[in-house]
C-alpha cells in the first residue's frame, strides 16, 4: 500500500505539471492559471451543493427508519470528488468532476462498492457493532 501512495503522490504531480506547462504553451500562462483557479472555485461549489443534496436525501431516509446506504456511497463519491477539484491541475480536476457530478457518479459508486466488498472480503476492513 506504501509503494502505491508514493507512486501516487509522485505520478500525479509529474503529470499535472507537465499538463499545464502544455496548456500554458498553448492558451497562455495566465489564462492557464485563471482556469484553475477556476475549476477550484467551481468545484468547491458543486462538492458543497451535492453534498447538501445528498445529506438532506440522506436526513430523510434516516428518519424513515431507512438505512441510507446509497446515499452513504454518494458522499463518498462527492467527498473524493471534492478532493480532487480542490487539488490545483486539470487531470484531477476533471476526476473531480465525474465523481461530483450526479449523472456519471453511478459508474464509481459500483467501482467503489466492489472495491469496499473486496477490502471486507480479504478482512481489511473491519466493523464493531455495540449493543
């Protein structure tokens, strides 16, 4: 797991960086820098007003006496999704994006949800329950 964050924190850095020199030869330093200032702005918008969105869903079935599991894997989604649109470049932000965003959510809430049924599987992640 060690060697797979540090492959992280040193691959994406690398490509992020060499992403926005590109754009920045292409459009310009500063509009390049405008934009992810942009993109970091919009993207603590969405993550916040998605977030309030799912929480009051959430809210709802919780005081149905429902277990609000769907919604529990939404704000995971949104709360990586918000991460990564506040983390400056554009890969990230695109991420970002699709994981905030409600209409391609579903395609890494099933990524998501096998990858939580595998780490339970293996005896990775444990639950305690009190009575």
């Amino acid at each position: 797991m060690f060697r797979l964050l540090l492959a992280v924190f040193i691959v994406v850095p690398a490509i992020e960086i060499a992403f926005m020199i590109t754009l920045g030869h292409f459009i310009g330093g500063w509009t390049t820098f405008a934009l992810i200032v942009l993109s970091g702005f919009l993207g603590a918008y969405f993550a916040k007003r998605e977030g309030s969105k799912v929480w009051e869903y959430a809210r709802y079935e919780w005081s149905q006496g429902q277990l609000p599991a769907k919604h529990l894997l939404d704000g995971i989604c949104i709360f990586v999704g918000g991460i990564l649109l506040i983390t400056p470049g554009f890969v990230t932000d695109i991420l970002g994006f699709l994981l905030v965003f409600p209409f391609t959510r579903p395609i890494f809430k099933v990524l998501f949800l096998s990858l939580i049924q595998k780490q339970i599987g293996k005896g990775r992640i444990n639950f305690f329950f009190r009575k």
